[in-house]
C-alpha cells in the first residue's frame, strides 16, 4: 500500500510517521526542499503506482483549492484525492466537481487530535462515495486510534459530510473549553478554593466532568498555576465562525457555542470594547455617572 | 400640602425643586449641615403636620433601613413613609412591616428620569395600600412628567410592586443599552459607513428604533466622535444584577439582560479574562498554539 | 419632478403617497395589472424625462436583482437607480457595476419605519456618489419626517453604506424588541405586579427607557391584555442573520443582537428542541433523572 | 473502621455498598423502615464507637438543616459530621458553627459520580479542617475511584469549599451538555450528515472532545436514534442557579453556563415564551406583520 502526502508541516508530518508505522510506503511532498521527498507533484505521481491515493493536509481556502486544481491536471482516472485539511465543508462540492470531471475520486476526511495524534492516533470523519471509502481504508485505519473502528472513525455521508462534521466537532470544542474556563474562572473568584489545580485535578477521575480536555487543563495548570505567563488573547481558526453561519443557515438557535467565539473576539479588542464605551457614554448622559477616562 | 425629604443629594435636590415648582412645601433633611434644611429627623417631623408624608431618596441597603427604623421611632401613627430610592425590593415588605408595627404606612417608590427628571419629570412606579397611594398622589403628580398620569406614573401593586417594577425596568435599560452599543460597534467595524454619528443622529426620526437612549446617544457621540476620550469600563449599580437573580428565582431565560450585565463585568476585568486564560493555555495543549504572553 | 417607483406593495403604495403630497409625479409599475400605472419597465422609461429617478420597492435577492438587469438594459447614461427595498448590502456593488456599464449611476436606501412611515415619514440611509444623492434629494426630502434633515436622513457613505446601515439598525431593532419582551415576561411572572399593562405604561413618559417600540407594546398590550390571542411563534426576515453574519466577519462580539435572534430560531421549534433532548438524555443517563416522554 | 450513613436514597444505598466493599462498617439510617438499619440517630449514634464519622447523604435544604440540627444534640465532642448531599455552599458555615458550639466537627464534601459511582467510584471534593479531613480519609478513600487519590478526591479549602466545588463542577456539566446538544442539533439539521449517531460515536477515541459525557450520549443515541422517544423538557435542580447567582456575586462574565440554564427553563415554557410573544406583537404593530394566533 502507498500514499501520497501532501504537505509535510506540524500536522502532515507527524501523520506520515503514523502512517509508515503502519507498514504503509509514503511519498511525501512539500515545497520546502529541507523536508519533501520528491521536487514536485508531477513527481509525487510517478513514484505511485495507480490507483493513486493522495492526501491533502495543506492550509484550507486558496492553497488546498490550488492543489486541487493542480492534481486535476497530473492525477489520472480511478486515483483517489483525500482533503484532510480544516476546509469549509461548502468547498468540497466544487473541489470534487472538478475532479470528477477528470475521472479522479474525492473524499473529505475531518481530523481531529492535534500535536497527540501521533501516539493516540486521530478521530476521522469522511465524505464521499462507499467504494472510494473502501479503497482508502487502510489508511483511515493507520490514522484512527487503536480500538473498534466505528469508536475513532465514521463515513458521515456523501461529499462535504466529513467536514461538516469536522466543522460542528470544533463548534463543540469551542463550548466545552469556555465551559472549563468559566468554572476555572469561579473557582479563582472564590477565597474559599485555597486549591484550584488540585480541585481540577480531582475531577479527572469518577466525575461527571471528566474529559480529555480536563486532563489538558491540568497539565496546563500544573505547569502554570494562575496561568500567569499568558495573556488572555485568544485567536480562532475559522471553523468555530463556519459554526454559527451554518446555524444561522439552519436556524439552530445556537447560544453557547457562538457565546464561546464572541469571547475570543473580545479578548482581542485591546483597545476595549467599543459597545461598552457607548453603554459608558449613555450612562453618563442620562445619569451623570462619571466615565473612566481612556489611557492613551 | 407639605413633603419630609430625606436626602438631599443629586436626584434628591433636583426632586425637592420640582417638588416645590408645583407649590408643595418641602422640609429637606440630609446630614450635610450646608443643604439641610432642619438638623434632624425629629426636627423634620416637628415641622410637619399630621399625618406626614416624608420621602427617603438615600442609597439602597443600610442607609435606606437605618432611616425606615429612625422614622418608625419618631413619627406618628398615620403618618406615611415613601422609599423613592433604588431599593431591592425584597426590602420592602420588611421596612413595612417595621413600620405598620407602629401605626405608619409605606409606599415603595421606583423613580426613573436620571438627572433630566428636573426638567422632564420623573416616572413612577408605586407599590402599596390604594388609600395611601391617593393621599400623596399630589406628590406623584408633582414628580411625574407633564401629560396624562398614567403614562408617567403606576400604582402597580401592593408593597414591593413599585421597586420591582424598577429593577425590571433597569433591567430593560441594561439591554437596551448594550443593544445600542453593539449597533455602534457594527458601525465602527465596517469602512463603508463614512459617518458613524451621522447614521446614528439619521434614525432619530421616522424609524423602529428611536428613542430618548438613541437621542443620548447623538449627544453623546457630538461631544466626542469616536469615543476616544473614556474607557470602555463600565459599572453596574445593582438593578442589573437583580434582575438575573429574580429571573432565576421564576425560570425566565433571560439571554438578552443577562449578557448585558456580564459585558459590563467583562470590561472591568484589566487583567484580562481567567476563562479566556484557560481556553488559550488549552489550545497550546492540543493543538501547540502558540500564546499571547502576559504584559508584567 | 418625477420618480419611477417600481414595487407598489404595502411598502412601494405608502411611499407612493407620501411622495405625491409633495408635489412630486410618480409614475408606479407593478406586474399586477390592478395597481400599474403603467404595462412594463420600458413604458416607465418612455413616461419620465431625462434624467430619470427609478426608484425599487421589490422583495431582497432574485427579484431586486432581476429588476436592475432590466433596467439596465432599458435606462439610458445619467438615469439613478435607487434600490430601496431591504437588500443585503453585499448586493449594491454588483448592481452599480451592472448599471454603471452603461453609464447609469445607482444608490442604495435603507428605510425604516414600517406602516407607520406613510404618516411619520420615513428614516433613510443612503450610499453612493455625492451628486447623485444631491439630484435624488428631493425624493428624500419628501419622503423622510419632518424635521431637520439629519435627524431622518443621512448619505452614510459609498455604494452599500445605505443598505449595510439599515441592516445594522435591524440588529438593534431585534435587541431592543428582545430586552422589552424579557422585561415584560419579568413582569408577567412576578405576583406583586398586578398592573402589567399599566406598569409598561407608566413607562412612555419621563423615564430611560421610553420609546417609539415601548408605546407599541402598550398599544398592543391594551389590545390583548395578557397577549393570550397569539403565539410566540416569530419570524426572521433576513437583516437580523445578516447584521450576526457581518459581526463574524469584523470579528464583533455580538452577544446580545444573536441571542435575540437565537430566540426567534427557538421559538419556531414545534417538535422541541434537539439540544435539550439530548441535555435531557444525558441527565437521565449519568443520573438516573427521569425523561418526559415526547407527545406524538 | 467504623461510618453512621444517614439517608439511604439512589445515592445513599450505592454509598453503602462502595464503603462496605472497603471493609469499613456502615450503620445506616433512614426513615424508611424497610431500608434502615436503626430506628433512629441516637440509635445510630449507639451503635458508633468514639469518635464517629456521620455522613449525611439527604436532600438539601431543610431536610440536611434538621439533620445537622438533631446531630448537634445527639452527637458527642469530637465526632464528626460530613454533609456528602448538594447543598448550596453557603449552608456550611451555620451548620458548621451550629456544631461546633457543640465541640463537634463538620465537613462538607461535593460528591460527583451518579448512578455510576458505585462501580468508578465518586469524585469528591471536601471542605474543612485538615486534621478531621485525616481522620475521614479512610471513608473518602473507601468512596472515590481507583488511581492517584488526587485524581478523584481534593481538600479544596475551610469550611464551604467542597461544596462550592461541587456546585462549579455543575455549572461546567451544564456548560458542557449544552455543548454536546448544540452539536448534535447541528448534525441533524444538515442533511449531508446521514449517520448522526456513528458521527457521534466517531468522536470517543482520538478526538479533542471525547470525555465520559459524549460516550454517554452514544449511549443514549443507542438506544433510542433520533431521540425520538422523549421531549425536551429539562429539569434542573439547584446547583446550575447557585453558579450563575455566585457569578454575579463576584462579578464574573458567565455568558455559556448561564445559558446553558437559560436553555432549560425555555424549555419547560409550555404555552411558549411571553418575550417572544411581546416581539410578535410588536412585528405586527410596526410592520404590519402577521402574527400566528395562539392554540387555545
């Protein structure tokens, strides 16, 4: 069995060690001469032999929809591309129209796992077309973590679902970790938590709260009680953003997870809050109530 | 007709000048010698006569329950006390009872009008016994606003009914502040719109959301464009927050006040955001994002 | 003075009138015979002398787009286009490319005031080029409430300034109308307030949180005590997805304006929510908390 | 080693059980006769040897309140008290100070786990004194989960603290339930996803949001696909409002677990939201909107 890899940084690269461990060859190209295996695409091609299954794991938007268009010209019929990248669920229609009519198979493949992926393997969510599904499976299965398949794998559905699940699998992420941050925030508020780290830590096992999130904020405590040396600045990567429009388009009534992303939006306006300087200029004008004058 | 009028300061003093504008002798009390008009709440009730109607307007909580038990030692059976102040309402039912234990009646009193009610008149919202509504209704009459009573002034129901009307009515301004703010972040956020005030001084008349806040609102923002001389730091005196409480003591979702409150305690967070903290050290863990490091 | 006004809806009719009293020529179209005063677009053309006003009244999207490719075609260079229907602003630069191709100038116009602007005039914003808001003036002069100009009119900035302006102040509108109903469930759900109607009332005049919507509620209020002839069920019209969609774009925390549509979203969830079966599945399932079973 | 078990409920039994399998012998009592095994607490407290661990396992409020009373008289100086039920934090110090009048001690221990926690064991978080919190340890070892003792059981601080530990960890469940709900309403609300369940499943192993909740909710979706069975009424019993109110108290932003909380009382409104139905109203008196009559 052989894959081609597309993009060899953080993600990709630790993807093609656990890929290789799995007995499987990997062809691997990036354009930074210091770590891809082959000079080019065309040369990626050659070194497979057909059917060709090539993955995907460049930044979404603009470069994974250039690549797509570039393996549309090189790839031939019956290979098989896989975006395993964070795209936007709605760029996987048009990026499997232009290569179906080359011949060429697509499918949608959402990760999840981050830097741990490597040793515990990654969640996959796919899209597309059974057959096709098939035919990658031992790669899914190189990636997804040791255990029953259906406990680290699905094939959501056709094109498009294995990132739409992606994208909501992130929303989620976005809610679970205001709702750990809120509740480390009450227990900071409150004298009485002589021990907050230690009271975190006691949730790890036998609790309701249990996660594997949890377990990450205690190491992340434990290496920083307070949390001291950070800055509250929080930056978002889109896919909680694609959450809301999407709920939006479905009028879910979305509270909690679009209250988690406007929390990071706020915690990057560091010249304040701009809603809150006229709420303060109102409450001048009607009560008199003195405002705090801004620091320039 | 004469009023007792304990506490004289802003709202207080601009009260005893509309009160007097309408031919109503005042007797103020306050402990600052240089505005008071008698020495003491004994010397207060020696100058009027049987039965009294004698109006608190000091702050909520102690000060307003150490003058309700003063007023129950000196003043007289029959005799009328009025909490015009920003009151919890669950204050109501036990300075009453205090009260009635000697003969003497209460009326809650919320007040709403900031420091315009000198010139606009103040609405009213009135809890308490109908016959001693009637008996100070010349007083309401004074305070209120110029039009028909019942667009400025409200006998709402027994005891405690005139301050939870207020509060809920705080509560209404809280969110509609951070309505209007948030219309004005939107924009400040978007190039296309040259004039900010101008758009927002365009929807004074004619539109859905006009109103005396938007006519502040202007104001505000002609005394200075961009808000660039205050802080976005914005307190919160109470109502607000007892709002929440009440929502949550009858099971109202009350979404839109709750976030309202909660961005003002956000914009008084200058060391940034615990939760947010939390959620950025989380993202380093699994995902080996970098952080934002503090500012010591 | 003439204005073409294409749309003679509920909206497109009103403004027909207001705009007559002012002595100006409307000549209308509308595909329903019953209301035209003309049989087509090109008749409208043939009817108003260089240079032309045509002003559309149309629903957003397909139908306004379909009238300025028409209009495209019959105009001729130096006519102005004015779309002042509730279009999404991200769909005025495309329209003045279209016409500009042909030499003809184009202006977008948010209008607010409902039913009601027949009589009070209407709020408007407007984008585009400075001049051809000068010759339009006169139409929004007429159109606009008495007054000063700048309190029911303002040219907010280029192409889209106009529509992005109304869609911000569509936002707001949903925030006010969410902290108004949330005020009234408070009152609603409190025993002590006897008087909810009055209550509300006794809010039009002298306090802070007056206005043009609040006096609505109270007429609504008196015309159903108790608002026991409706649902809660409540549409969205579009600006409101909008106003958060753009929020997402400029990265706005928009807590309050979402919430408020979120509520709508919740409102018209006849079979339950998904979310709370799920809360409610996992409740019974770490606690042994029982589940209501479904109504089928 | 010896413990008195007060209140031998779902979670009182299951108690039991767990402490006895450690080889610690339980008198429990109950007033049920056909579960206890004394007839009253001075029996109980007969039964015990000097000095006696009494762990009261009862509803809070007045119920724990009573019991803590009857203890204060019955019990001896030295013996301690460990409040394991969900009482709100604040009852702690009365009860605390009522015993210790009586040289008794007290410890207040949160308890998390559910139906559960007789197999995994229970989380526990316990305030107090450290010298009573040794003397308990045996019972607190016998109770929480196998593994590191920190990683299931936590001195949190004095008097107080494991119970307002117990009632964040609650707050953060609400958080985190909700979070998992909004995902799972997303999946179902897009087409493209024909496998919710497996979707769901698919998360457990490798993903960023596995945690005991979501294999819980694989469970529950098991067993009935599509919810299908049951309605989305959503008690909640306490510990959510205490957070929230505790929040304001310290002025701390709970935007995701106030509505969270929110979401639960929306939907117990059967005759649907009275804000909503103000918004409705309010649509039709600007706009002409009609409003959807009410199901009488």
């Amino acid at each position: 069995m052989q894959l081609g890899l597309v993009g060899l940084g953080k993600m990709g690269a630790n993807m093609r060690t656990r890929v290789q461990a799995a007995g499987i060859d990997v062809v691997g190209y990036d354009p930074r001469p210091e770590v891809t295996d082959v000079a080019s695409l065309s040369e990626l091609k050659d070194k497979l032999s057909a059917p060709r299954i090539v993955w995907l794991m460049v930044p979404s938007g603009d470069p994974t929809r250039e690549n797509v268009k570039q393996l549309a010209d090189i790839l031939e019929p019956g290979d098989i591309v896989i975006d395993g990248g964070n795209s936007r669920f709605t760029d996987d229609e048009p990026n499997a129209t232009l290569l179906d009519a080359k011949g060429i198979h697509y499918l949608d493949c959402g990760v999840s796992g981050g830097v741990w992926g490597l040793q515990n393997g990654y969640g996959l969510m796919v899209g597309g077309d059974k057959e096709h599904v098939a035919t990658a499976m031992p790669i899914f299965d190189a990636l997804r973590p040791e255990g029953p398949r259906e406990e680290g794998f699905v094939h959501a559905g056709p094109v498009g679902a294995g990132h739409y699940a992606k994208m909501v699998h992130n929303g989620i992420e976005y809610g679970l970790m205001q709702s750990y941050g809120e509740g480390y925030e009450m227990l900071t508020a409150e004298p009485l938590i002589e021990d907050v780290t230690g009271t975190i830590k006691a949730w790890t096992r036998g609790t309701v709260v249990r996660s594997w999130l949890l377990d990450l904020l205690v190491r992340a405590l434990e290496e920083d009680p307070g949390l001291t040396e950070i800055s509250d600045y929080t930056p978002d990567s889109g896919e909680g953003r694609w959450t809301v429009e999407e709920a939006i388009n479905h009028a879910v009534p979305l509270n909690v997870i679009s209250a988690a992303l406007f929390a990071r939006f706020a915690s990057r306006q560091e010249d304040g809050s701009p809603t809150l300087k006229a709420v303060s200029a109102l409450r001048n004008q009607f009560g008199g109530h003195a405002m705090k004058a801004a620091e320039h």
